[in-house]
C-alpha cells in the first residue's frame, strides 16, 4: 500500500465494458485485464492510504494513443517532476516514491459500441451527487450534453457511465470528469480528465437469404452473413442459426433464423428442398381432393359430371377416393371399391389422375393385401391410412408392404397418417417410408388446436429426427380455418397438397382454391 505523507493520492481508471469486441486502451497494475483507461490525480492533503494493498499504479499504452498532458501549473507540475518512472520486469511502467503521473488526457478510442458502458474506477468512495454534476459526455458534432445514466457500485469506488440512449454510429463523443468531483472524504480531483471516443459502424440491415437446392445435395448453412453497415460499407459477420440443418433427402420448405451479435433482428434463411424427377411422380404432384363417401357426394352435386365441373372451377384435376377398409371393400353402408368402379372412367375422361385410399387394420394380412392390389390395377397411386387399429403391428405392415411391392413394382405408392411421429412411436412409419414413395402427413392444424407454422416445424422436425426422408406431400383441412392459414401454408412450398376432404369443403377453402390455390404446390 502507498502511503502519502504530504499529498492526498485520488485516482480514477475508466474501464470500457464493451457489448461488441473489446477495444483495450491503457491497462493498470491491480485493476481487472479488460479494456481500461487509467488517469490519476493529486491533490494536497492528510496522510492517507489507498483501499487496494500494493497500489503501485502504472500506465501502460495497449492498442490506442495516449498522451499527458503538459499545461498543468503550478504544484502539480512540481510534483510530477519529482517522480521517477522505470519499466518493472513485467513490462508495465511503474511510478516510484511517493507520487503518481497523470495522464490528463487519452485521445482516443475508436470503434466504440454504440452501447457501450464506461466505468470509471477510484481509490476513495464517490459522492453519487458529486458525479452527476461533474462526468459529462458531449457529441462533438453538435457540442450539446448527451443524457447519461450514473450510478455507484463495489462500495462507491466504482462509477457506471452510460447513455440514456444509444450513441449515434460513425460519431465522436468527449468524455470529461470535473475537477469537483468529490469522494466521501471530501477530497477533489487536482486536475480534469477527458476522452474523445467515437463509435463504430451498426448494422442496418441484413438481407434474407433464399436458397433451392435440390433433394440429396450436399449444404451447409453459412457460417457467416454479409451485413449493410451504416456507413455504407458491406461486412462479413458471423451468425448463429436457431436450428442445425435437418435430413436434405425431405423435399419441403424450411426455415431458419439467425442471431447476429449486435443486430436486434432475425436473420431470415429459407431453403427449398425441390424434390429430385425420379421421387415426385406426376400423378401425386398436383393439388389432389380426397373423397371419403363419393356417391354421396355425386348425389350432393346432382351427378358425376357437376361434381366433377366443380372440382375443375376449383382448379383440381386429382382425387384420391376410398376404395378399402381394411380387407373389406365396404363400411358404414357404402361399397367404396363398387363406387369408386362406377365412376372411374368418368374422371378419367375428364383428364383426372385417380388415386385411392383405404383405413387399415392389417388384421387379414393376405386379404388387405390384395384389395390394396386390386386397387393399385384400377386407379393411378395408392395411399395407405395407418392409423390406431395398426398401433403395434410392424410385423404385419412389413408383410403387407412386401406383398404389395412384389405385386406392384412399378406402382405409386405413399401413406398417410399422424403428423407429430414422435407423439406415435407405435405406428411403423419406418416399414412404410421403406417401401412407400411418398408420406402424406394429415397436418390438420384446426383439429389439432395448434398454428401453421407449429403443426408444420414439428412434423418436419420429427420427420428428420426418424430418418423419414421420402417426399412431404401434407395432407390439410379443407373446414374450420382461416384463409391466413392457407397463405401460411402455402409458403412451406411442397410439390404437393392433398385436401382433407372434398366432402367437408369449407367456404374459406374454396375461396383460396379460387384466388391462391396455384400456390399449393411449388
């Protein structure tokens, strides 16, 4: 500890607590490696000791211009040339006897953040009152105070200086501390100390960042961004994605946002998964009704020809009808298969692709087997509907699976059933994604309670997770949402939309169907 017989030793450090990358000035013996800025002072008085043991203060010039200045009069020039500095072991200038330089002045530090802190450090407590009316930062270019907020810590040695608001970019500011400053023990500063600094370049924008590729390319999200700064320039600048990269074998729309250091907003990165010629037959990549009853429907519509003139009005040229349930070819008072015969050639005619679908329960492996045959021989793809009467039954959905393959190499072949595979690890959804050609997820938010974008992010995220890599071709409500929620989905761009189902056709769906339905497939 220095003991001062004739002069009261006060001294101050500014330490700056930068929120962007450090810029250290001066760093002193004894006092926290960050950047700071050390100055003392002298000033006459009583014996007194400093707080910190061995407070052998020093300067030491690191990374920013530092100077002392030399107009000081009277006593305090005299003391400072009673003092003699030498370099110690540890490369640090060191002041011996009694007595401690004063850098008046440090001119100056660039690159300042914008929301930077100053912290000033003494050797005696600070009177918060005394602070407010003698710190002060001035914007150089219109010579006016900045509004600033002070306050006291680490039992009042230490002085926290920063603006009410944030500091222009690209500007100068002087820091300046008043010679009536006054510590606890009322004691002043001998002489003012000031500091110019000025601020770094902010980031104004960043662009969004829209990437196709196509499915089982290689990709990596970028590492960096380029960032508009608001002096013109363009930087590199490192981002943090929200999300790792999932399975790029999954065609779809994905989403990602970014964190930059220092920027408030998301960065916006969207990739499209376009699924590769050989996995997107053109009989499912259209936008496809799906019909539960079809001969109530037709005697809904007065006829097959009015019901098919409406889907045509509604822009669909595909319907994927029920043909099965189970081994069964009827239920619940209708013959799907029967149905589905009779009108067949009327969509066909009509320049339609005809799908089927049926409920599973794989209870007769060989009799569900061949009706899923049969209907495969008279329609253009099939779609298997797992749901909870399969719950368990890997063992006959592998069955199943190899049968229908052996019979029907070259068939479309997808299925469909819960959205959220991690709520349903008792339906084999990996026995189907190894011999299907596509997945059909019924993504019906309404039901379901959930918004768009959570129903959509978590099947697709799930679909990852389990390694479910053939192509997404969702299957959504057609009752009981808004149009918002159709425009939302529609920009997740899938080759491929099914609407479940024409014989619940909601108003609202109809009317996007008419205006925006061309955007359901990408």
């Amino acid at each position: 500890m220095v003991k001062i017989l004739k002069n009261f030793l006060m001294f101050a450090s500014i330490i700056a607590m930068y929120q962007l990358n450090p810029c250290n000035l001066v760093l002193a013996d004894n006092v926290s490696p960050t950047s700071e800025v050390q100055t003392t002072s002298i000033q006459n008085a009583s014996n007194t000791q400093s707080p910190q043991d061995g407070d052998n203060s020093s300067l030491v010039q690191n990374g920013a211009k530092s100077s002392t200045s030399q107009n000081v009069s009277g006593s305090y020039e005299k003391n400072m040339s009673e003092n003699s500095i030498s370099q110690s072991s540890s490369g640090s200038t060191t002041v011996e006897n009694n007595f401690v330089t004063s850098a008046s002045n440090v001119d100056e530090a660039n690159d300042v953040s914008v929301n930077k802190t100053w912290r000033i450090q003494f050797n005696q407590p600070i009177v918060l009152s005394s602070a407010e009316e003698n710190i002060k930062i001035v914007d150089k270019k219109t010579n006016k105070e900045v509004p600033i907020n002070i306050s006291l810590s680490e039992n009042n040695f230490y002085v926290d200086i920063s603006s009410s608001t944030s500091y222009d970019p690209d500007s100068e500011y002087s820091l300046s501390v008043g010679t009536g400053l006054m510590s606890a023990y009322n004691r002043t500063l001998k002489a003012s100390f000031n500091m110019t600094f000025k601020t770094g370049s902010i980031i104004t924008s960043i662009n969004d960042i829209s990437v196709s590729i196509n499915q089982r390319d290689s990709y990596q999200l970028p590492d960096v961004v380029t960032a508009n700064m608001s002096n013109g320039e363009k930087k590199s600048v490192s981002v943090t994605w929200d999300k790792h990269l999932g399975n790029l074998n999954i065609p779809g729309n994905y989403v990602y946002q970014g964190q930059v250091e220092g920027y408030d907003k998301k960065v916006n990165l969207n990739l499209i998964i376009n699924a590769s010629a050989e996995t997107a037959p053109s009989s499912v990549t259209s936008t496809s009704a799906w019909i539960w009853q079809l001969q109530n429907e037709v005697d809904a519509y007065g006829g097959i020809d009015n019901l098919i003139s409406k889907l045509k009005s509604l822009g669909i040229a595909n319907v994927c009808i029920k043909y099965n349930e189970g081994e069964r070819a009827s239920g619940g008072g209708m013959n799907f298969r029967e149905d589905f015969l009779k009108y067949v050639n009327n969509f066909k005619e009509a320049g339609f692709k005809v799908g089927t679908w049926g409920y599973n329960h794989f209870d007769d492996v060989e009799g569900e087997a061949n009706i899923i045959v049969d209907a495969l021989n008279n329609s253009d793809y099939y779609v298997f509907d797992p749901e909870d009467a399969v719950s368990g039954k890997t063992e006959q959905a592998e069955e199943i699976c190899q049968i229908v393959r052996s019979k029907c190499p070259n068939a479309i072949i997808g299925y469909t059933t819960f959205p959220i595979a991690s709520y349903h690890q008792d339906i084999p959804y990996s026995v189907f994604n190894k011999y299907c050609d596509f997945a059909a997820p019924q993504c019906y938010w309404g039901e379901m309670k959930w918004s768009v974008t959570a129903c959509m992010d978590k099947m697709i995220q799930d679909y990852q997770y389990y390694g479910l890599d053939k192509p997404i071709y969702p299957l959504i409500q057609t009752y009981n949402v808004d149009y918002n929620d159709y425009e939302t989905y529609a920009g997740y761009k899938f080759n491929s939309t099914g609407l479940w189902s024409f014989d619940e056709l909601g108003s609202t769906c109809q009317d996007f169907l008419i205006s925006e339905g061309d955007k359901l497939n990408s």
